[in-house]
C-alpha cells in the first residue's frame, strides 16, 4: 500500500508546532516522544503502522479549534482519531501528521428524556452512551462489534452500523446534530435536538465523511425505549445457499426482525472450538435471527420465521426460552472475530451484496478461496446483505500478506459486480481506496472531491485517504 | 417559456450542459404540483423530468426499489402495495394544500425531501434513499450510493441531494429501501388535552417501547375539541397488543378512543398533508423544533400573529397558518427558533410574500458559506432553480 510523500515543509515545522501545541494544550495534552507515539502508529488494520509527528490531545471544542488552527498556520495535515479501531486504515497516521484525539473529550453533555436525545462529548465510547441511559430505560440504537472500545467520533466518520441496523438502521440515521470545528478551526453547530435540516443536508454529508470535513467534537444522538424483550432463535442449514434464500423469505413475509446473522462452516467450527457456545457442528450455515417486543409479539414472530425456515429443511432450530439461552446463542456470535484470530491472522472484509445474489456470492466466495489457497470465513448481517468475509493467513509468511489482500481486492470486486458495494459500515480509509474507481466513475470521485474541496480547500483533514492517490493528487500538493 | 422534456439522462445531460454553455436558468420541474415551495425561480426555461420515468428494479426480498425520478409517485406506491410494502417516509401530497395540480413524481418528493407523520419512527425521505443518480449543472451525470441497504463508500452524497431542490442536480433515479405493510394499524385518540398536557401524552407514548409511528395533536378549533392521535401498527397481535399497552401508559391523560379503518387511513393523510388549512387563506409555515419546546412557541405566535397550529412529529413538528401580512410572521417566528433552536420554513405564501421574505431558516456565517460553496461546486453557471432556496 502506498502513502504519500511526507511534505517536507510539515515535517520541517516539527519543533515550533510541538511548541505551540505544548501551549495551547499544555505539556500533558501533546506527545511526541518516539516511544509514546506507538501507541499511535496504527488502528485497527495492524498491517499498516507509522508514527505521526505529534498526538494532541484536547479536552474541549476550544482545544481543538486552537489546535487545528496551530496546524492550519503551519500547513501540517491531521489526522482525527476516536479510539483507533477502525478496520479501513481511517486512522492510520501519515509521518508529516498530527492524530488529533478525542479521546479525553468523553462526557455527557445532556440527557432529555422527553425529547429522546442525548448530547455527549465525542470520545466517549458507543457503549457508554448506552451505559448512560440504559438505567432508565432507553439505549443507543447503532450497536457496533467494537462497541466496548470505539468511539462516537469515529462511528460518525464511519457512519458504523451494527446487528441491530436492520430495524434501526445505522449512525447516520440516529445522529441528530454535531458541533464540528471547520478545517480552518471555526466551531460551527449543525442540527440539534430538533429533526431535519434548515437547507442543505450538511449533517448527512458529514456523518460517514471518514474525517475529512472536519472534526466532530459533539454529538447529539437519538436514544430510544428499551424494548421489552427480545428473543433469538438459531437455526443450521444444509447448505449456504438454502440460508441465503431463508433470509430472503423471512424479509418478505413482513416480519422485520432486528438482527439476522449468518455463520458459514468454517465460522461455526473456529468458533465453538473457541467459545463453546454449543453451535451445530454439522450445519453449513447457521442464522442467528432476534425478534423485540413483549412475550406474545415474540411468539407471534417467532412462529412466522419458524413456519418460513420449516420450508428450507432446517437442520436445527433452536428457539431460546430463557435469558441464559439467548446469551449462550449470541456468545458464539459475539465471539466470532475473537476466534478467527486464533486461526491466525486475517483481512475482514466489509462488501455488501443485493440480498438476493447471497447464494451465488457465497458460491464464488468458496472458489476464490480454493484458487488463492487461502481459508475464507463467512460471519455477518444477512438481512442487509453487508458481508465480513475474513480471509485467514499467516502474516510471517513471505508474500501472503499480498496474496490475501489480493484475494481480498477480487472479493470486494465480486461484491460490486453483483450491484453491492466496497463497504457497508467499516468505510473506505486506506484499505480500500485503491479500489474505489471500481465501483465509481471519475465523475462520480470528481463530485465527492469538489465536496472536500469546499471544507477543506486545502487537503490538510486526513488528506491520503478515501480516494485513489493518483486523482487526489493534485489537490493535496496544490497548497 | 420553453420546457424540454428529456426521455434519458443522457439527454438532460445535454440540456443541460447546452444551458451551462448559454448561462439560461432553467426551472425544474417533476410533475410540478410542488412548484410553489421555496423562493420563486428566476427562470428562462424549464426542464420537465417526467419522460424519464419507470420502475427501474424492484426486489421485495431485499426491500429494494430503484426508479427513475420523474415516476409518478402514485405508480411508485402502487408498485408497492401489490407487494404488501410501501414507502418508509409516507411522503406529503401538496396539491391540496397549495392548490396545485398534477402529479406528483418520485424526484420531487425527494427534492424537497418530503417526510410525512411516520417520520418520527421510520426516519426521513432522506433515511429510506440509498442511492441517487443525477445529472450536476455542468451536464455530468453523477452516481452517489447504490442500491444496497448499507454503503460507506466514499461520501454521502444521497442525503445532500434529499432536499436541496434542484438547486445541485436533476436527479434521474433514486434507489430505496422499502418496508412491509403491518397487517394492521389503528388510532388512539385522547380528547380535548391543552397543547401542553397534549405534548405531555406524546412524549410519554413515543418514550413508551411500542414502536408509536404517528403522535399528532390537534388543537380544538371552531367548536370541535382538540385530538391528540397515536398510531400503532404491526403483526395482528403485535398491534393489538401495543395499543392496549399504550392506552395504559396513556390513562392519566384520560381514556384513549380507538379509530381503524378508513377512518384511521383518513385521519394520518389529512396530518400528513395540512389538510386542517386547506381552502383556508393565509401563510403556512411548518417548524422543526425540539418537542417540549413547540407548545410555547405556539402560545406566544397564536397571541402574537393570530396562528392557528397543530403538531406532528410527536410534537416536535408544529405547522402555523396565519394572516400573510407584512412579513408574514417571518420575524416573531424566527425569534422563536434563534431563541430555541430548530427552523421554520415558510410552505406557502405569495410568490410576492416568498420572495421578500427568507423562505427556509436562514443559516449563520460559517454554513452559509459551505452551502453556498457546494452550490457553486455543484453548479457553478447557477442554472439550476436559481433563487429557489437563497436569494
Ligand atoms: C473487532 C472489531 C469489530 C468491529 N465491528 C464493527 C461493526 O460491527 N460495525 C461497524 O460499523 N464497525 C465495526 N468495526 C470498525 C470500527 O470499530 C468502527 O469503524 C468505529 O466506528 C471506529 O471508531 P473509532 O472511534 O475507533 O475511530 P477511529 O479508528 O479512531 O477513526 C475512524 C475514522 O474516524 C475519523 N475520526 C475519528 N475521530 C474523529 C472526529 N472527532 N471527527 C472527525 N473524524 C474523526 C478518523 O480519522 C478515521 O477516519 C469493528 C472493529 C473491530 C476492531
């Protein structure tokens, strides 16, 4: 993968920024020293790794409106950060960089019952916010794997969806307002707890703008009622396909369950030797599919989903009758990225795909795995067709690295040539920028770029990523 | 005025670009039933986008439409209900409000990003799109999206174009995601609460964990009592079930009548579409406010203007019809959302009164200047509905 060429100018600034960031923030909000700046030097795509200059460290909206301004006057580019575990290289530092973390800005601002709005501070973490409310009945709709370590901020760069998404949908739709600090460090307000724009949808382009229009300081967010209870059922299928088109089935039959998760066999094997979680062993697939509402608006459901999976011959049908139960059929689930790991190292993927090509996706998805020699596992959100292939190997292995990024690359391809996308919720970052004139056309980039353009005229918001190097280039060496 | 009607994008890219060249503002136009929304376009020629029109791809499997932006909506809804599914967003009809006619298409509806009662649970127009096509005002088609539920890939360009009016690009299609008709929906009607004991009940049903997918309230008027509505729907039982546990959360604010049927179907169309001031004279302008904040601000605009009002959006959405004099209520109105927060949009008035007074919410400095900057980007000649949203 290939990073620009630091700008000599930036790097040559080093000493009077750390200076001028050392004031505005004081010397316990910046750090420079070689040894602290690992901790920085990658997220969660570990592959790629390079310490920025400087981490800064703000506490409020101020701080960073004063520290993107310190950058701005010395034309060093930054990078925002949350909790750093974005799979897309979103935060990955480049060496002429400042990461701008938000990490200590981390409290509730406001909570409004009433009006179901909270407002909070951007580095709190997505399962915090829930943690704040929850007591009181509500919770946090967008429900991300990572959600004990990441933060709002980078769930709205990324607009991040999770397993309930399918009825709730994703941070896009649940972020009502944000105040931002521009690229020239000005603090603006868009939204609040009031719904729908006064013109131009400012906040819907920001949410999922991969940090490149500005710096998210606050959030106000949609809380909603607790439902009253919910309730999975897991059922193991004879073949991939006949579960792709069991999920098909059941959203049509106008029953919307809140998640519908799929497992294939590689999956369910790495997983129960991991978690014990009691998994099938000889299924090729499993759903994992929950339901929300009372006891008798879950049995009403239930019933529906199971008499539409009785007509693909389930193998297992395993409905959950206590608490205790639908933990153990969630554990397996939860602990699926946990467990690949212990298969070795892995790329996960993060295309999506029209529902109704799942077979024929699943299908090509094993040949290509067969061709690279490289293990494939299938775990992800079938209602919404947002595929998590993980592609197992051995990174101390010469050349596999390659290969299975390779693998990856064709996969993510298949994915748009069936009429899905790149990715459905982890964003494009580094990882997959390479490959976004494959899905656009220039015209398509061009109109994206020219929307950069007028927040950030002059490239310095986390400027590498997102678009192809070679067409962004001549706007990010332009100032 | 001429008006070209396009039967590809390829052809409205050429129109298009031909305008550009030629700097003539071009009016655009669907079925032209919401014409009247906005500032009064400044136009040489218009742009009709009513041949190009279809239902591209519908897929009820994977509750997804994709069609082309000058489809008649009531084609689009049609489509739908064959299949036992609609429109999330449950789009407002303008005709009889604005007294327009025509037919309404599925670009204008999301042009003027259109979201009717269900807003409140099922999100905006903007939340149901998930893919645009469109032509910028340099003769450029443009793809932003997909057709597929969830997408990160690169920037969202699909919510900026839901209500920017025409004024960044001719859309051509627009991608959806669909959901089930519930198998049954019903009404319950608290009577003759005050506004504020009124916005009381709302919160508490849309607080309350029954999926409430309507909360309106009608103030009483000309001897008839005020109507607090909510509206459930689901599965048979589902729906049953949620409206008897809500008329228990609903108990303090008093016994909760039930409305289903063709009654209920009337009862959310005429909220969605303002029917409450159709034939009536005056100004309408439609607020976005924080919810417990609406009751006050209607106190102080019905003594100060004279406003009749009734709220959706479980409060949060107030609509005002009142005497279109001097501005039309634009400074007492705007003093409540520069105190409060949230906009007003002025929806209808005279094409005199909408072009004197600021139609949407004026935006502060820094914003203005981005959308200004996105403006110019998009359609950097002007062409595009010029004066529509900003002078
Ligand atoms: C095990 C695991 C499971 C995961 N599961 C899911 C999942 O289910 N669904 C999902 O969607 N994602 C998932 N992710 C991906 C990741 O957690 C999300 O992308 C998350 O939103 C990133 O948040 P963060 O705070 O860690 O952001 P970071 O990694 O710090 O940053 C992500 C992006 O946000 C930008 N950014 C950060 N802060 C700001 C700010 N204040 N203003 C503007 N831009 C900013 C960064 O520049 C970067 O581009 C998973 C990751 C892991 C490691």
């Amino acid at each position: 993968m290939e990073m620009p060429q630091p700008d000599a100018r930036a790097l040559a600034a080093r000493e009077l920024l750390l200076r001028r960031l050392t004031e505005a923030l004081g010397a316990d909000g910046v750090i420079s020293a070689a040894e602290e700046l690992i901790a920085y030097e990658c997220d969660a795509l570990t592959a790629y790794r390079c310490p920025p200059m400087a981490v800064a460290l703000p506490r409020t909206t101020r701080e960073v409106a004063e520290t993107v301004r310190i950058c701005a006057s010395l034309g060093v580019p930054i990078v925002p950060r949350g909790a750093g575990t974005s799979l897309a290289g979103g935060s990955l530092p480049t060496a002429d960089s400042v990461i701008l973390g938000v990490a200590r800005m981390n409290r509730v601002l406001e909570v409004d019952y009433p009006n179901r709005v909270i407002r909070v501070q951007t580095g709190m973490t997505n399962l915090a916010v829930t943690g704040a409310v929850q007591g009181d009945g509500f919770f946090y709709a967008p429900d991300p794997s990572s959600q004990l370590a990441c933060a709002i901020a980078g769930n709205i760069a990324m607009n991040s969806g999770g397993a309930h998404c399918l009825k709730y949908g994703v941070t896009t739709n649940n972020l009502m307002g944000v105040t931002m600090v521009t690229a020239e460090g000005e603090v603006v307000e868009i939204g609040g707890a009031h719904l729908d724009p006064a013109g131009y949808d400012l906040l819907g382009l920001i949410c999922g703008s991969e940090g490149q229009l500005g710096i998210v300081t606050e959030a106000t967010l949609r809380i909603l009622a607790t439902p009253e209870g919910a309730r999975p059922v897991l059922m193991g299928f004879a073949s991939s396909e006949v579960a792709g088109a069991c999920v098909a089935d059941i959203i049509r039959s106008g029953v919307i369950p809140v998640a519908i998760e799929f497992m294939d066999r590689p999956c369910i094997h790495a997983t129960e030797a991991h978690a014990k979680a009691g998994y099938p062993l000889d299924v090729e697939a499993l759903l994992i599919v929950e339901v929300e509402g009372s006891d008798a608006e879950i049995e009403a459901q239930l019933a529906t989903i199971k008499e539409i999976a009785g007509r693909h011959s389930p193998m297992v049908m395993r409905e959950s009758t206590s608490e205790a139960e639908s933990k153990a059929i969630w554990l397996g689930r939860k602990a699926a990225f946990g467990a690949m790991g212990q298969l070795g190292d892995y790329i996960c993927l993060d295309g999506t795909v029209p529902v109704g090509t799942l077979p024929e996706v699943l299908r090509r998805t094993a040949e290509l795995s067969a061709q690279y020699g490289l293990e494939v596992a299938n775990v992800f959100h079938a209602g919404d067709g947002n595929l998590h292939p993980l592609i197992i190997f051995n990174a101390n292995a010469p050349g596999e690295l390659e290969k299975a990024e390779a693998l990856g690359a064709d996969l993510l391809r298949l994915c748009v040539d069936v009429g899905g996308c790149l990715t459905g919720e982890h964003g494009v970052g580094v990882e997959k920028r390479d490959l976004m004139l494959h899905q656009y056309r220039p015209a398509d980039l061009e109109q994206q770029m020219a929307v950069k353009d007028v927040f950030d005229p002059r490239w310095m918001l986390n400027p590498a990523k997102v678009f192809p190097l070679a067409i962004s280039e001549s706007r990010r060496t332009a100032a | 005025m001429t008006t070209l009607t396009p039967a590809t994008e390829a052809e409205l890219c050429e129109a298009i670009a031909g305008s550009a060249a030629a700097r003539t503002p071009l009016e655009i136009a669907g079925g032209g039933t919401r014409r009247a929304l906005g500032r009064p376009v400044q136009a040489e020629a218009a742009v009709s986008t009513a041949a190009i029109s279809g239902i591209r791809l519908y897929e009820p499997g994977a509750l997804t439409l994709v069609v082309a932006a000058g489809t008649p909506l009531a084609e689009v809804e049609a489509a739908l209900a064959a299949e036992g599914q609609r429109l999330p967003f449950e789009p407002m009809d303008h005709r009889a409000l604005l007294g327009s006619t025509g037919e309404p298409t599925i670009g204008g509806a999301v042009a003027c990003g259109v979201s009717g009662p269900r807003r409140i649970q099922a999100g905006a127009c903007r939340d149901s799109m998930i893919g645009v096509r469109f032509v910028n005002g340099r003769g450029e088609a443009v793809a932003n999206g997909g057709r597929v539920m969830k997408n990160v890939t690169g920037y969202d360009l699909v919510k900026l174009m839901a209500g920017s009016y025409g004024t960044l690009g001719v859309l051509t299609e627009v991608a959806f995601k669909v959901l089930p008709r519930p198998e049954r929906a019903l009404t319950l009607v608290l009577e003759g609460l005050e506004d504020a004991r009124a916005a009381a009940a709302l919160s508490a049903a849309v607080t309350a964990p029954f999926d409430v997918n309507g909360a309106a309230h009608l103030p009483a008027r000309n001897g008839t009592p005020a109507r607090t509505l909510l509206r459930v729907e689901g599965l048979e039982a589902q729906a049953e079930y949620r409206a008897t546990s809500l008329a228990r959360v609903l108990a303090p604010f008093g016994e909760a009548g039930r409305v289903e049927g063709e009654a209920h179907e009337a009862l959310w169309r005429d909220i969605r579409d303002a029917a409450r001031f159709k034939g009536r004279d005056g100004a309408v302008w439609r607020l976005s406010l924080r919810p417990s904040d609406a009751p006050g601000a209607v106190a102080r605009l019905r003594t100060a203007l004279g406003a009749d009002a009734f709220y959706d959006w479980a409060g949060g959405l107030v609509w005002l019809c009142l005497p279109e004099t001097g501005d039309a209520g634009a400074s007492a109105i705007r003093a409540e959302t520069a105190r409060l927060g949230g906009h007003a949009t002025l929806i209808r008035a005279s094409a005199a009164t909408r072009a004197a007074v600021e139609v949407f919410e004026p935006e502060p400095a820094p914003l203005a200047s981005i959308s200004a900057g996105l403006r110019a980007k998009f359609d950097p000649a002007g062409i595009l509905n010029p004066g529509r949203m900003r002078a």
